[in-house]
C-alpha cells in the first residue's frame, strides 16, 4: 500500500483527498493544510469549512501544518499549491523528500516572475533530476463534483508512458477516470491559460451579449491556447482533448467557476479588487492574465483575448471596450 501526500488544503486538495480516501484498502493519505487554525478543525470535525464545506475526509486521512510530516516516506507527492506559492512551498520540500518518490502537479497556472508552468517550477525548485518521476494532472474538475462523488474524467500527462500508466493505475477511482498523454507542456499550458478565457467567457455574460458571443470566445479562446501551447512545446491535438477543449468549455459555462465568477462580476461593473476581496480562494486566472500575456509577448504569439483581459484587469480598459476592440479587429481566415 502506497502513502500519498497530498501538498495543498484549498478545496481542489480536499478533494483529490476525498475522492482518494474512498477506497481505504488502496493507500495510505496525508494531506497538508498551511492554515493552522483551519487544520486544528478539521482534526476534529473531519471537515474544511473554510475551502469546501460539507464533506467528511475519512478518519484515517492525517492532516498536518506540518510539510515534512506530510511529505516524509511518502510514495507520491501531489502538489496542489497556487501557482504563486509554488516555488517556495517546494524548496522546503526538497531535503524531505525520499529518493523515488513520484510526483504529480495538479496546480494550473503560471508563475508571474518566471512565466514557468508548475511542473517547471517544482523542478527548479526541487531539482532536475526529479524530471523522470513527475507527472501532471488536469482536465474538466471542479472540487465539489470530484469531493461528491461526480463522475469526473481528467489527464495525466508525462514524459515516460510508464509512469503515466502507473499513475494513472494508482489514482484512478469509481468516480475518477484518468487518460494518460505525453504532452505535459500542452496539458499544463491548456490546464492555465483556460482561465484566462473563462473571465472573458464571464465578462460576455456578464455584459448580456449572448450565447453567440459565450461561443466565440469558447472557439477563439481555445485558438489561442493551442498557438500558446505550441511555441511551447505542445502538441496541437492535446487541445482537442480533456486538458484543452473540455477544461475550457467547463471553466468558461459552469456556475463553479472561480475565474468566470470574476469575469462575470466585472461585466457586471464590479471593481476587480473588490470582487478579489469578498473571495476566499484563488481565481488563479488573474495572475495567470499577467504571465500568459509576458508568454506571448516572449515568444511572438499573437493572444488578442489575454491582451484585452490584462488591459481590463491591470490598465482600466472598460469591459464594452474590451468586447469592441475584440469586434473590430481586422477581418481575417480562421
């Protein structure tokens, strides 16, 4: 029986640890929550009121503050961290970790200082030579359907088959089917950049435009990420799947959308920082506007969406303008 530690208490965390716990023959859990105080409740109430209320963790899953109990001996190490934070949280890993350990990155999002997806940042922060044994994982999930029970199906995607499979084989579940890829850079930059478009998708129905306009930016989104994912490194047919073409139709339409949440409120005349305030967890698609536009801008990629969103996000750009300028670009072949 394998440990996992689960690196991340945040509601899309809670959740890989609930639907894992499911099972109680299959393996060993540890979850980490950084909150002291959040984790000294859920010791006793079984419950992470804070990120996703509702649900019991099963008794035999420890819940830790502390990284190197959650971390030390175990099989698998999967990160659920905010892009931001990721960096640091695995520097402190490094000395804790055991010398096979695998690795599986469930954070979707882009460094702003580095523009690194998150499997990039684990390893610069935890070593190169961790390369072989990390995986990502992504896809249409949203924490209270994986945390229910929901069917859910999702990719994981490595640079050795073997470990895919293996991964795949240990984390799958009744209500969790997993697909393997090869792709890590398209499954990562589909799993970011998705977020990006659900704002705009949120600001469009936000503003009353319509299911026209909801399905424009769904299709030219999903454009843009598969230029994206490409300079990078990706493959254009990773798009069409899961980790692209699903991940992105779910954020941009479902009502548990973090990132289409903001959007629709700025659409609806909010202030960008008051919406952030009222919101207890991460829209990791603000942040992740900043680093996809740097990206682009790095690499010569054209992302007439991301750049509509930075300028409403970051530069005061009013979203009718947005959606104007978007209009009334030159007309050209899909």
């Amino acid at each position: 029986m394998r440990t996992i530690a689960i690196i991340g208490g945040g509601s899309w965390g809670t959740a890989l640890a609930l639907a894992l716990g499911r099972d109680r023959t299959a393996h060993k859990l540890r979850l980490w929550v950084r909150e002291s105080d959040l984790v000294a409740r859920m010791q006793q109430t079984r419950e992470n009121n804070l990120f996703l209320p509702g649900f019991k963790l099963p008794e035999d899953v420890l819940i830790t503050d502390k990284l190197g109990e959650a971390a030390a001996g175990a099989d698998i190490v999967v990160s659920v961290i905010p892009a931001q934070f990721l960096r640091r949280v695995w520097q402190e890993l490094r000395g804790t970790l055991g010398r096979d350990v695998l690795i599986v990155s469930a954070t979707k999002g882009l460094e702003l200082e580095t523009l690194a997806r998150p499997s990039e940042a684990i390893l610069q922060a935890a070593g190169a030579e961790l390369a072989p044994r990390l995986a990502a994982l992504s896809g249409p999930s949203f924490a209270r359907e994986v945390a229910a029970g929901l069917p859910t199906a999702a990719v994981i995607a490595s640079s050795s088959e073997a470990l895919a499979r293996d991964l795949q084989a240990e984390l799958a579940g009744p209500g969790l089917r997993l697909y393997t890829n090869t792709d890590v850079a398209g499954v990562e930059i589909g799993g970011a950049v998705k977020n990006v478009v659900a704002i705009a998708a949120g600001v469009a129905d936000g503003l009353e435009l319509g299911a026209n306009a909801r399905a424009a930016l769904i299709t030219r989104g999903l454009a843009e990420i598969t230029r994206l994912a490409v300079a990078c490194g990706g493959k254009r047919e990773t798009m069409a799947g899961l980790a692209g073409l699903g991940d992105l139709v779910l954020t941009c339409t479902g009502a548990l959308s973090r990132n289409r949440t903001v959007g629709l409120e700025l659409g609806r005349g909010r202030r960008l920082d008051e919406i952030l305030s009222g919101m207890r967890m991460v829209a990791e698609g603000v942040e992740t506007t900043r680093a996809t536009r740097a990206l682009g801008q790095k690499l010569g990629v054209e992302l007439p969406i991301t750049e509509q969103m930075h300028r409403m996000l970051f530069e005061g750009q009013e979203p009718q303008a947005a959606v104007r300028e978007l209009m009334e670009r030159a007309l050209r072949q899909e």
